[in-house]
C-alpha cells in the first residue's frame, strides 16, 4: 500500500525528470536562425509587405468620409 509521503516523493521525482528533459530537449532542438530571416523571396521581405499595406491602408478613406450615418471611426477600420 502506497502511503502519502511515497506518493509526493514519487511526484516530485516525476515533475523533476519531466522539467529536466523539457529543458534538454529545447536546448538540444535550437536552429540556427541567421539564415531563416535574411533570404525572402522577390516582394517578400518585411520592408515590402509593410510598404504595401502602409499604401493600401493609408488610399481608403473611412466609414464615416463616405456614410452619412456615421459620425466617427469604428473599430474594425
């Protein structure tokens, strides 16, 4: 029979070894991330979406410019 103070030591060796292998499984699993974030694609670099969202957002005129029935900008604009 199991008694209370086998249990808890058994749980803490259990949370222990869990977090330990956690944590070596993270460090060993690390990529080398230089080369992921320098080569985009032609009109896929971060610069250049941004641009085009920048342009697109800053042409469109809000909700309240063209409905009379607004009075002031809404949330999802």
């Amino acid at each position: 029979m199991l008694n209370i103070a086998m249990l808890k030591s058994a749980k803490l060796i259990f949370s222990c070894a869990c977090a330990t292998a956690l944590f070596t499984g993270c460090a060993t699993a690390q990529k080398n991330t230089d080369d992921i974030f320098t080569h985009w694609p032609a009109g896929g670099s971060p610069d250049e979406i941004g641009k085009r969202v920048a342009e697109n957002f800053a042409a469109r005129k809000f909700d309240f410019q063209t409905n009379p029935k607004r009075e002031s900008v809404i949330y999802p604009e």
